[in-house]
C-alpha cells in the first residue's frame, strides 16, 4: 500500500491511497466480527477463547505494519512503533476488542483497525515520538459487570476487589487473566517512554452526525451520567374489588413519574434522562401494584446541569408519593462526573480537519468510553465516524468506506502536526 505522508503527493493521490486503507479497515472489522463465542452473531467478552484469535488475525497485521506486538498483564494487545530516536515521548492510539452480546462489527474495533492502519499508511516513515497502539480487552462490562478493565489494567489502576470480581460461571478475573496466558512477552513493550497523549477513533453510536449528514466530529467532553434505583411503594390488593379512589398503586406512581422525567429532559439543552427498567410486583394482571422500581439514567456534558435535573426528577417523585398517599426510596449507583477531552489535541484536531477541506463539527459523547479513564491521567481526545441510521450495538451496525477515508486522512494529517511545543 502506498503511503500518504510523501511530499509532493496530490490531494487526489492521497485521497485514493487512503479509500484503498478504508475499505480494508472494513474489511478487517468485518473478519474480527467473526471471532465470536457465539456460532451466530459477534459475542466477545473479556478474554474469552474468542480473543486469542482476534488477537492472532491483528498481531499479523500490526507485523507487518513494523510494530512489536505483545499482550501485556490483563490482555490488552499493545504494538509499538519506534519513534525517530530511542527515548522519543509515546502517543497513544486505540480502542477497545470486546463487544456486548449479539454486537455489530465495528463498535471498538473500529478504531483499533484504524490506527493500525494510520501506522500502515506511514511506509515505516518514523516520526519524532513513538506511536504505542492498544486493542483495550475490555471496555463493556459484560462479563464481570465491570467496565474499563483493559483501560484501567494498562493504566495499572486495577483495585485488588476489582481482580476478586466473579463472572456467572464463578470465575475471578484475576482467574481470567492467568487463563487466558496475559502478559506472555510484554517485556518487549518499552513503558518507560513519556506518553504525551491519547486518541481514540470511534463510530458515534447515535443519530446525530447522520441526521445533519456529516462523515465525522470532533468529541468535546464525554458526559456525565447519574444512575439511581427508584422505588415506589403502597399496597396490593384484588383489581377488580379495590375501589379507584381506596388505591395505593405504585405502578401508577411510577407511571405518573417517568412522564416527568421525559418532560424535564425535554426541556433542558443538551440533558438526556432515561427510564431504561421497569419492574412491578406482585406482577399480576388482576392485582394493583404494591412496589414499582424504575431505574433513572441522567446525562449531560455539564456536572451541574446534570445534579440539579437529578435531584428535580427525585424530588418530583417524592411529591407524586405524598399526594397518591405512597412512600418512595432511591439509591444512587453511579455519578460519574463529565470528562471533557484536552483543548490542545483539540486544536491540533481542528487544524488537521482543516488541513483536509473537512468542517470541525464539535459534539459531547453521550456514551462513556475508555477515553474517560484515560483522560484522568493523560491528554485525551476522540474522534466520531458517523453511525449510518445511528445503529450501533446490533449486528445491523455499520460505516461508510468514504467516512473512514476521510478518518484516515484526518489522523495521518494530526499525526504530522502533532509534536507541537504545547505537547512536547
């Protein structure tokens, strides 16, 4: 494959070279699909038997791509490719190799193939810094009911409570990562560079880009999220003897309850607010409702938006209690504050869009990502590829070829521009 980065390459030389790169992207998502724990469909949990051979089909590539290659302790597959000189600072590109039950192909994946081949496209070109590619085992948390393993592992910030956690078939992870054989030539990964930074490519997720028919966007801040268990109580008794004004029903205070929460998210910008679960006892068709519990998922890029719309949503739904003549009670799961993505990769970004004819679109994630964790300890950024019908989590999940095109020359263009004094 012809590289992009030569001087004297036409615009139209380096847009063909990297619609070439992109509909290989593609195709190599597509193959990773594959390697499931399911006959049907793409399931691929953290480090299950299905990861070895992602972990294969991408090794060779990244190869021969000139990069060592190795699965470091809790199963991330991690490439580096040298920078100019020994000692050169290391920047960061990746995502995450697992997926939910019954996934797409490109959620994740996506963004690994992409630096791979942002690599690719270099010819073995080296650059003033080293470019360290990771392919995080775990971001979902489906096996273990725990997000962000693989980020939180490389970042060496997994808790021993955390490593103790069971899967369904009773299995630790700690158990996991001795199974699966991680860390087996991590020695040839050279961790002592300084890591100036993190970039994740990513399909949206979501409707937006598509709707305004934009191929890609600049990711501001990842939103903050608060989760809550709300539950009404008041009394069950037979449907058909239980007057209409003698009842205590929680299912219709709950009911009364999830209308306001869709109202107030209707009217604050930027808030969305969930009720994504719904569980009613005793459950009967001909018994009134004695306890309802609704989940309550709020999110916003702005922490203090978010606070207040949460507390509002409880607060109305203690006054809906009080004048149906219910209780209610509320726990708080999650509160997981904004994260906003670094001005200064932002403005490289911004001029790297710009350098290929490509509007900065700017827009907040409203879905976490393992930028998250690694903004706490590193400049972090992200870049959308538009979610053609905003699909994603399903096996109907998909992207364009000229979208990831134009990711490829936006990256290969950041790339270039990226040793700036600000970042060195």
């Amino acid at each position: 494959m012809r590289g992009v980065m030569h001087t004297g390459t036409s615009m139209a030389d380096v847009q063909t070279v990297c619609f070439e790169a992109a509909e290989q992207v593609i195709e190599r998502c597509r193959s990773v699909a594959l390697f499931s724990e399911t006959p049907a469909g793409t399931t691929r949990t953290f480090l299950c038997q299905a990861m070895h051979e992602c972990h294969a089909f991408l090794r060779s590539w990244m190869e021969d791509a000139g990069m060592k290659v190795a699965v470091d302790r809790v199963g991330n597959l991690r490439g580096l490719y040298p920078g100019k000189t020994t000692g050169a600072p290391t920047f960061v590109l990746g995502s995450h190799l697992d997926s939910v039950p019954d996934a797409g192909a490109f959620d994740g994946v996506l963004g690994v193939a992409i630096a791979i081949s942002l690599v690719q496209l270099l010819e073995g070109r080296r650059l003033p810094y080293a470019l360290e590619i990771v392919g995080f085992s775990e971001e979902e948390g489906v096996r273990f009911g725990i997000p962000f393993i693989g980020s939180r592992g490389w970042l060496r910030q997994l808790p021993a409570d955390l490593l103790q956690a069971k899967d369904k078939a009773g299995i630790s992870v700690a158990e996991a990562i001795q199974r699966f054989g991680a860390g087996a030539g991590e020695h040839v990964l050279n961790e002592s560079s300084r890591r100036i930074g993190f970039l994740e490519f990513h399909i949206e997720q979501g409707p937006v880009l598509d709707n305004l028919g934009l191929p890609v966007a600049l990711v501001t801040a990842i939103a903050g999220q608060t989760r809550a268990s709300v539950t009404f109580r008041g009394k069950a008794n037979h449907a058909g003897t239980t007057p209409m004004h003698l009842r205590k029903d929680a299912a219709a205070g709950v009911a009364e309850w999830i209308g306001e929460v869709e109202q107030l998210a209707h009217s604050v910008e930027g808030l969305v607010a969930t009720v994504g679960a719904v569980e009613v006892l005793p459950g009967a068709s001909n018994v009134i409702a004695g306890e309802a519990t609704a989940s309550l998922d709020v999110r916003h890029p702005d922490d203090q938006v978010r606070n207040m719309a949460a507390q509002k949503l409880l607060s109305r739904a203690e006054e809906i209690a009080a004048a149906r003549s219910l209780t209610v009670e509320h726990s708080i799961r999650m509160n997981q504050p904004a994260v906003p993505m670094d001005g200064c990769l932002l403005s490289t970004l911004e001029k790297a869009f710009a350098g290929v004819g490509v509007e900065p679109h700017r827009m907040v994630s409203g879905a976490g990502h393992d930028a998250i964790i690694i903004a706490e300890h590193m400049p972090a950024a992200m870049i959308f590829l538009r979610s053609p019908a905003g699909i994603s989590h399903h096996p109907a999940e998909t992207v364009r070829a000229e979208d990831v095109e134009i990711a490829l020359r936006v990256g290969s263009a950041f790339l270039d521009q990226l040793l700036a004094p600000e970042l060195r």
